[in-house]
C-alpha cells in the first residue's frame, strides 16, 4: 500500500502541489500565530520608574471588594478601580515617625526605606505593599501592555482562527476535486479487483503522507515567519516596542497535528464518495457531471446555512450591541460561507444560463460551466471565501464607526467640540454655553450574585450639560440630574425614572444611593450612565462641548488644551484596520492557491476535449478564450455569492443598530472587494490560460 501511495504521490505531484502549499502555508501560519499568542501570555517584567530607588512601595487600594452570594455561599468579588485611592494620612503620618519616605508624582503612592514586612504589619489592610517587580505596579499607566497584549491576543486568535478555517475549507476543496478527477483511475483499480475500502484507505494515506510532509515544511515556515510578525506588529502599533515570539514548542505541536487533521479531514469525504462508485459508474462517468451535489452534501450546506442564518436573527432579537462587536461579525459569516459553497453547485447552471452571448465562444463558454458542475464550483468556492470575508470584516467594521460617529454627532447641539486628555476647563464667554465631561466608573450590585463596573461620564455643570446634549431618553429628563442622582441606559433593566440605584463611585467610595433621572437608549455602546462631578472624584475632563459666544468662544476652547474641531471626523482605529488587513491578507493568500491549483489541474486534463474543438474549426486563440471565460464566470459567480453573503451580514448589523436606537449607517467596502475580486479573476484567467496554451499548441 504504501509503495503504490508513494508512487502515486510522484506521478501525480502536480495535482498535489496546490494542496501542498496550501497546507503547508496553514500550518506555519498557525505555528506563528501560536508563537504570538504564546509571547503574549509570557511578558516579560516591567522594571518600575516612578520608585526605583525604594526597596517598598506603599500605594493606596486599587480595587473595590464586595461580598456576593455564590449559591449558599458568600464570596469577595474584586473590581479593578480607574485609579487608587490617595494613601491614607494616618498611613502617611505613621510611616513618616518610623521610616524615609518618598513621595513621587502624586498622593496615590510612596516609596519606603525600610524592610517590607514591618512596612506590612504596620499598613494592615489600609493600603497595598509592593516589594521587586511589583513595585511597577505605582507607575503611569501600568496596566498599558497589559491592555495592548489582550487585545493582541484576541486578533492573533482570529486570525489563527481564519487560518484554520480558510485552509481547511481550501484543503478539502481541493481533494474532493482532485478525487472527481480520477474517477476513471478508481474506474479501472475497481475492474482490477479493488475493494471500495482499499480506495479509501489509498486516499488517507496519500492524505497523511501529504498532511506529515506539508505540516513539517508549515512548521520550518512557521519558525522563520513569528519574527516577522512580531516587527511587523510592533512597527504598526499593536504590540509594545519590547514584543517579540518566544521559544515556545507547543505552537508547532498544535500547529502540525492540526496540519495532519485537516489533511485526513479533508479528504475524508471525497474517500467515502469514491470507495461508494461501482467500476462501471465510474467508467461512464468520468467526464460528465451527473451528481454534483450528494445527498449528505446538501444536508450539510443546508444546516450550516439554516444555522448561520438563525444565529444573526437570534443575536439581532436577544443581544443587538454583540453584532457590533469583531468577533461576532468575524465568526458568524464562516457558518453562512460554508453553507453557501456546499450548495454552490445548484447555482452554476442557473448563473450560467443567465449568459446569453450568441457566438461561438459565448455558447461554448455557457454549456461547458453549465455541464462541469464541479470544476465551476470549485473555483468559485475560493472566490465566495474571499469576497464574503473582505465583505463582513471591512464592511461592518466601517459601518460600526460611520454609526457611532452619526451618534455621537446627533447627541450634542454644540458648535465646537474639544477633545483631550486633562482638559482645562475655561470660564463661559458671555452668551456661550459650555459643557465639560469627562471619563469615570460606577460599580453597581447586580442582584445578589455580581457587581458590574460600567463606563459612566462625569458631568461638570448639569445646566448646561441638558442644554446642548441631545442623547436618545426614553424617560425622563435630562434637566433633572444633579447630585443625588444619575442618567442611566436601558441595560439598567430593573431601575425606572424616581428608583434609586447603589452605586460605588470610581474610586471605591460608596455605596451612595442615586435617584434614577432620566433612562437612555442603548445606542451603539456609548451611551453609558451620566453622574455629575461629585460623584465622579478624581475624573479628569477629556471633551468640552460648546455653543454660541462666537470668537470669544473659540479663543476659551483653544486655550484649554484639547483639539478643536466642528465635529468628529470619519475614522477608525488604524490598528484594527491592520489587523482586518492581515486576516483578509491571509484568506487571499490561500484564494490565490486554492484557484490557481483547481484550474490547473481542471484544464490539464481537458487535452482530449481541446483537440476535439480544435478538429473541429476553433482557433488557439477561440479555445483560450473559451477557458478563460469559463474560469471568469466562475470566478464572477463566486463574487456573487459573497456579496450575498455580505448583504445578509449588514443587513443583520443595520437590524441591530435600529433595535439598539442607533443610526444605520451602512457601508459596502467596494474598493476593497473589487481589490479582492479583481485579483481572483487574474489568477483565475491566467491559471486557466497557461496549461491551455500549452495543450493547444
């Protein structure tokens, strides 16, 4: 068996090669995906700054504790506050009658010079002790990395994730055509005597021999490519300038096994379907297409679709502001692509019928996609996954941005908006209204069971602040918030207009009772609860909004320190757009291999045929015209489906944003499709054109 495996593999290299590489190239994308992921769980220690020099750091408490029931029992529940307490002054006093203390840059810590378990039994529990590394902890921003190392995470694991799926949506494509086209091999090993179980156990093995090889040369590239990933993604801003892939060995023992799996995977289904053909079907059948779409396939395609389909309706209907996020508009559209391509071949001869040329080529090009069912699917099946992703990443992440921009530029009837970290908030010009908020927190007991930390604005002059704010209530009123109470949305399912809410406030303190004024629409996820500035301690001002008073006005906002602008420009955040780059990048790298492969392998072997035509009358030049025609109409309606599937994606995400009372705003990226559409069609026309080339001369 293995002798007759590893010939076959050597007569027949090229119809492998496609495959090959595709595998090849999935693994060590995996391998250095997982390299990455590995580093990000494994930074290195932060030296501390700000006290360097002191042995122990005393810093006030960071955290807010709360008892919550977990069944019979009670446990403390911690919540990361938006900046520690002050350290407290009887602390200060104490430390300073026994030890040197320094202070550095603030109240909220100090540096002691003394032993780090007598400056523990003398704070107790009023504050926290850091000793070594820790002591990095009371620098600017300490938890900056930390940030910038989850959110790496989560775009190295879709990424990965897009890898795996695209490769074994390719790999798999690719051997069940492969398989289609030896039907006439299989034909004559069954007159031979052949079992349908040594059929299949030929293909598995030509498919882990295939996998070992492939996922071996993945993990090398795999190797070779985490270095550059980790320049590539700390020259574009997504990791900290200290990044770089570690020595990790589990990524290439993930990475090569998943190569292997995807492999027998693949070729799992196309074994089962060539063992089933009889010696003389399969003779009869080798160069017409007369069941395209089994049974299971078309079980198959039709759950996945039916599934994509129910999830978005039942996302939209329970939980709208989860179609917003990139996970969901990453992951959702893999259901509906798959099921799509699966039943691919029940559209090839409508969409080609939709072809009326009345020439020679035209009529050629018509019935010949219309009859290779199979050949026509498979190359438009690359194309859909390419289009569909570059649709719903790019689309949906542009149509998120244009409608919280819509929002945030229908909540306010300000003239000028300044923006900025620390603003200084300027005196009102006569005849001017100026509102200034700024960022904070309030933690709010959830039942008995959890406390949630929500993103709250502080307030700093109420008045003026419901004079120009012009956010979606749904009750109540905005005129009404003041100190003893707070503007809420509707996530605040069991508190209406005149309830009281507890809250703690940003820095722990609390609990304070809040009368609800006024309840908010959800909108895009911005329109958090309102406190005013007494419940906000130690917010800092970063938006002054404001109107009327003319160049007086203008002078005022541009001494506080902030940018002005009329209003918020169009955007978005250029590190996801990177990072949507590089999944769409990944995907057409392996669109480009997974074409490239099928139309030479399909045209390859249509010497017969191409002859035929040319005894026939037909000219090189009328052939090549024919089979790249074929090879565009079946990329045109690969194109097709993934605009289908795009459209059904933002119309899920424009039926969230209306439930969450959040302007749709909805934007077809045609740029980048035509991009991704265009360089299919050229490697889809030139892959068909060469071996035609060849075969008619």
């Amino acid at each position: 068996m293995l002798s007759v495996v590893f010939c076959g593999l050597r007569d027949r290299w090229a119809s492998f090669l496609g495959g090959f590489v595709a595998l090849a190239l999935g693994v060590g994308l995996l391998a250095t995906m997982g390299l990455g992921l590995s580093a990000t769980s494994h930074a290195p220690e932060r030296s501390p700054q700000r006290f360097a020099s002191s042995p122990v750091v005393v810093r006030g408490q960071d955290r807010l504790t709360l008892d919550v029931r977990r069944g019979p029992d009670t446990v403390p529940v911690e919540r990361r506050l938006d900046r520690p307490q002050p350290v407290d002054g009887g602390v200060l006093r104490e430390l300073r009658a026994r030890w040197t203390v320094t202070a550095s840059g603030g109240p909220d810590a100090v540096g002691v010079d003394a032993p780090a378990a007598e400056v523990r039994a003398l704070v107790g529990d009023r504050a926290r002790v850091l000793t070594g590394a820790e002591r990095a902890q009371a620098d600017p921003d300490p938890e900056r990395d930390a940030r910038a190392l989850v959110a790496l995470g989560a775009l190295l694991g879709t990424s990965g994730g897009v890898t795996a799926f695209v490769s074994v949506f390719v790999v798999a494509s690719t051997f069940a055509f492969a398989v289609a086209l030896r039907r006439r091999e299989f034909g004559l090993l069954r007159t031979a005597g052949a079992t349908p179980g040594q059929i299949r156990r030929l293909l598995l093995a030509e498919a882990a021999a295939l996998g070992v090889l492939a996922s071996a040369a993945g993990c090398a590239l795999g190797a070779l490519g985490a270095p550059l990933l980790a320049r590539t993604l700390v020259d574009g801003g997504l990791a900290p300038a200290w990044f770089t892939t570690g020595g990790a060995s589990w990524p290439f023992h993930a990475a090569f096994w998943t190569g292997v799996t995807v492999a027998l995977a693949g070729a799992v289904a196309a074994s089962r379907r060539a063992g089933k053909v009889g010696p003389t079907a399969a003779l009869r059948e080798a160069d017409v297409d007369a069941d395209a779409l089994p049974l299971g396939r078309a079980v198959l395609g039709t759950g996945l679709l039916l599934a994509g389909l129910g999830l978005l309706v039942w996302t939209c209907a329970t939980e709208p502001s989860a179609l917003l996020k990139r996970k969901t508009y990453t992951t959702l559209p893999m259901l509906l692509i798959t099921g799509v391509a699966l039943l691919s071949p029940l559209l090839v001869r409508p969409a080609a019928r939709l072809l009326r040329s009345r020439g020679a080529v035209g009529t050629l090009v018509r019935e010949n996609s219309a009859a290779a069912v199979r050949r026509t699917a498979a190359v438009a099946a690359p194309v859909l996954v390419t289009v569909a992703l570059a649709g719903t990443l790019f689309g949906s992440a542009t149509s998120v941005t244009r409608a919280k921009e819509a929002e945030s530029r229908q909540q306010t009837a300000a003239q000028y908006v300044v923006r900025g970290e620390e603003l200084r908030e300027p005196a009102a010009p006569a005849g001017a209204v100026l509102s200034a908020t700024g960022a904070t927190s309030v933690f709010v007991r959830d039942g008995a069971e959890a406390v949630v930390k929500y993103g709250a604005r502080a307030v700093a002059d109420p008045a003026a602040f419901a004079q120009l704010a012009r956010l979606p209530v749904v009750a109540g009123d905005l005129r009404d918030l003041d100190d003893r109470s707070i503007v809420v949305n509707e996530e605040f399912e069991r508190h209406r207009v005149g309830e009281t809410v507890q809250v703690w406030r940003a820095d722990g303190s609390g609990p304070v009772r809040l009368r609800v004024a006024a309840v908010l629409a959800l909108g895009s996820g911005d329109n958090g609860p309102y406190v005013t500035r007494a419940n906000a301690p130690g917010a800092a001002l970063d938006r002054i909004d404001a109107r009327g008073g003319g160049a007086a006005t203008v002078r005022a906002l541009e001494a506080s320190g902030g940018t002005l602008s009329p209003e918020r420009r169009a955007g978005g955040n250029p590190q996801n757009r990177l990072g949507m780059v590089l999944v769409l990048g990944i995907a057409l790298v392996y669109t480009v291999i997974g074409l490239a492969n099928t139309l030479l392998m399909a045209t390859s072997v249509r010497g017969g045929e191409l002859a035929s035509l040319r005894l026939a009358g037909a000219t090189r030049g009328q052939i090549l015209r024919v089979v790249t025609g074929e090879a565009a109409l079946a990329v045109a309606l690969g194109t097709g489906l993934g605009l289908v599937v795009t459209g059904v994606v933002l119309g899920a995400l424009g039926a969230g944003l209306a439930a969450l009372s959040a302007p749709v705003v909805l934007a077809l990226p045609w740029t980048v499709i035509g991009a991704a559409a265009g360089t299919c069609a050229t490697v889809a026309v030139a892959a068909a054109a060469l071996p035609a080339w060849r075969l008619t001369r």
